[in-house]
C-alpha cells in the first residue's frame, strides 16, 4: 500500500468506530426511553383524580417527594404503574440559600431542573414496576452526591 491508500484505510477504519458507536448509542438510549415509560410532551394543568401529583422540593442535600395526601419521604418515593406522575418540582433553601438542582430518573429518560421560587412540573407514565434510580445532575454545593434515591413502581 502507498501513503495515500493507508491514509484512505486509517479515515474508513475511523468512520466505522464511530458510525458503529454512535448507532449503538442512539439505538440504546431510545430503548431506555421507550421502554420504561411512556412521556407526555405537554405540562399539564391536569386537575384529573387519575394523575398522581407528587410535590418535589430539593434543598442542600436532599430530595423531599410529598404526595397527594401529605406524606412526605426523603430521597426516595412510590408511584403506581400505568397511571400518570406529575411532578412539580422546585428548590428550598437548606442550610444556607437555594440554588439550583437538576432531577434526573434515567430510565425515565426525565430531567427536570429545581430552581428556586419556580413549579417546573414533567409528567410520564410508568409502564414498568421496579426500582429506578434518580440523582442530581446540578453540581450544587459540597454534598452534591448525596442527592441519590430510589423510585418505587408498584402494581
Ligand atoms: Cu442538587
């Protein structure tokens, strides 16, 4: 092989890696997505018995879930499957002042960011019962990492 063909065979042989890898990654996160929950692209201002509204306060560094009856946990929560989860979500000073968190439930494929004096709200639909990690993806103080938990979906 001349230079000219070995510089043709080293820009394929790169292109492939990267095509592959890139088609694997696209494949792969849309499978998350779809195959846990089912999203709905709009904020609701759905009052419906049928949503179950769960209030989302995150301080420093915490997450509290607060459901429709008032009982509120810490870094971790409980929806039914097959029924729409509406999460209002914001930020509440801790030990010093708010500032800015980020939910995300991967498997979910939801990210929703808590800002301080803000109701952002998302809604999905479980369609699988398990346990699904969330953590805090805003790099927001020294206890960042603690902002982990566990959501629960029961039958
Ligand atoms: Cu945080």
């Amino acid at each position: 092989m001349n230079k000219k063909q070995i510089e043709l065979a080293w820009i394929i042989a790169v292109l492939v890696i990267l095509l592959s890898w890139g088609a694997i990654n696209i494949v792969w996160i849309g499978d998350v997505h779809n195959s846990i929950a089912t999203e709905n692209n709009h904020v609701s201002a759905n009052n419906s018995s049928n949503v179950q509204l769960i209030k989302v306060q995150g301080t420093q560094w915490s997450w509290t879930f607060t459901n429709s009856s008032g009982v509120s946990t810490t870094d971790a929560f409980n929806v039914t499957v097959n029924k729409t989860v509406e999460l209002v979500v914001t930020s509440v000073p801790g030990e010093y002042i708010a500032v800015i968190h980020d939910l995300l439930i991967p498997q979910m494929g939801i990210q929703i960011y808590a800002v301080p004096g803000q109701n952002n709200t998302i809604e999905f639909t479980p369609t699988h019962t398990g346990v699904f990690f969330f953590e805090c993806v805003e790099y927001c103080g020294e206890l960042h990492y603690e902002m982990r938990g566990y959501m629960t979906v029961v039958k």
